[in-house]
C-alpha cells in the first residue's frame, strides 16, 4: 500500500508536472547517477512529506474504501444498532478491504514505474506515464461512462477517441461519482428487508393497542437474529469484494 500511495499522487498531476518547469530547487536536487538523473536524499524527503499530506485523500478517492464505507455505514443504519460496529471498526475493515483490492494495482504501478525510475532506467515523465496505466484501467472498470462525458463536459475537454486519452482530473471524479451511486444502491438494497420487519412489528404494536412502545425496540433484535442466522457480515463482505474483483 505505501509504494501505491507514493505513485497515487504522481499520477494525478500527469504529464503537467513532469512536462513543465520544474524550477531551480528541483534541478538542485537532480544529481547524475551511473544510470542517469536520481532525485537527492532532501528532495526525496520534501516529496514524502507532501504525499503524507495527500494521503488521506488518495486513500478515499482512487480506493475502493468509499465504496465500502458508505454500504457499511448503511448496513449498520439498518440494522438499528447506533454504535455497534464503532465507526473505528467499520472504518478499519473498509480500509483493509481497500488494501486487499489494491494490492495487484501496487505492484504493477511499483514494477512498471517507480522501480525503473528509482534505477534510473526511466525518466520521471516516462514514469509519471507507466504508473498511470494499471490506475487508469482499475477506474475506468467501475467509472461509468455517462459520469465520465459529465466532466468531459465540465471540464471543456476535448472528446476522447479512447480511453487511453482521458485525463486523470476527468476520470477520477467520474470514478467517486460513480461509486457513490453504485454504494447507495447497495444500501437501498440492504435496507429493504430490515425495513419490512420494522412495518410488520409496527403493525403488530398498533393493533395490540401498544402505542407507548416503540417499534424499534422490539424490531431490533429480530433483524439482529435474521442477520446472524443468514450469515449477513459474510453474505455483504463477499458481494462487496466479488463486485471489486468483477
């Protein structure tokens, strides 16, 4: 996960950072190798604190962790149980669920890019471009293509001949658009049969004249049961990760 994050942000900027004027400070810090130009050991550090920086935000954006979080959110709403998993746990599963699923995209960005270039084999702009691809074909697999022509269209850009010319400031956003509808349907899905057994105990209070006792508190250890007995965390988790691995 740490070389993804060290790639993540590289990809992002894209050829504009690589391609423009890096400025004195960074032609400073460019020493000739026996391969080629290697970043200094200070320059190594300023870029690392800045990619701490956009940690969190890489983590959430280009990561199956929104997905993720936001169905387990709902799912823990509709069972009714306010804390129980805590936001701690629910936020630790999503976070390493999001490392499972981008694990092979790690390695094919380290492999392809960071590593010719930390051997001086490649150039940064050569290196920005091959740690693009295996992140460009991961989003461009759940970013649909109606949230993609939404920012071509924001954005002003040309109209793209393939995939291979979008550029990562459309598809990225076109990617969180598209996993936050698609974790939205999932909740609605999850709520559906939760919320038949709230109508139903509802009901059952109402017509027992029992119009001081909140439903809820009778629904909830029925929905609480159902979950367990059907092997709801194993059922929610393997539908989660078989959608990511499709």
């Amino acid at each position: 996960m740490k070389r993804l994050l060290v790639l993540l942000p590289l990809a992002g900027a894209g050829h504009a950072f690589a391609a423009g004027n890096a400025g004195p400070l960074l032609g400073a810090s460019l020493s000739s190798g026996p391969n080629g130009p290697t970043i200094s050991a200070p320059m190594q550090i300023i870029i690392l604190l800045t990619l701490l920086t956009l940690l969190p935000a890489a983590v959430m954006c280009v990561t199956p962790f929104l997905r993720i979080s936001i169905v387990l959110h709902f799912l823990r709403q509709a069972l009714g149980t306010q804390t129980a998993p805590s936001n701690q746990v629910l936020i630790g599963l999503a976070l390493f669920l999001s490392v499972l699923v981008m694990q092979p995209v790690a390695k094919d960005m380290y492999a392809n890019a960071w590593q010719p270039f930390d051997q001086g084999k490649i150039t940064m702009d050569e290196a920005i471009t091959k740690g693009e691809e295996p992140l460009r074909h991961f989003l461009l697999k759940f970013a649909r293509e109606k949230d993609i022509q939404l920012f071509v269209n924001i954005s002003h850009a040309p109209q793209p001949r393939t995939a291979q010319d979008l550029d990562m400031k459309v598809l990225i956003p076109a990617y969180i658009l598209s996993e936050l509808k698609a974790s939205f349907q999932i909740g609605t899905v999850l709520f559906l049969p939760f919320m038949v057994i709230d109508v139903v105990v509802a009901s059952l209070t109402v017509s027992m004249g029992m119009m001081q006792l909140p439903p809820v508190m009778l629904s909830a250890p029925f929905k609480i049961l159902l979950f367990v007995l059907v092997d709801g965390w194993d059922l929610v988790i393997g539908s989660l990760m078989k959608g990511l691995y499709a």
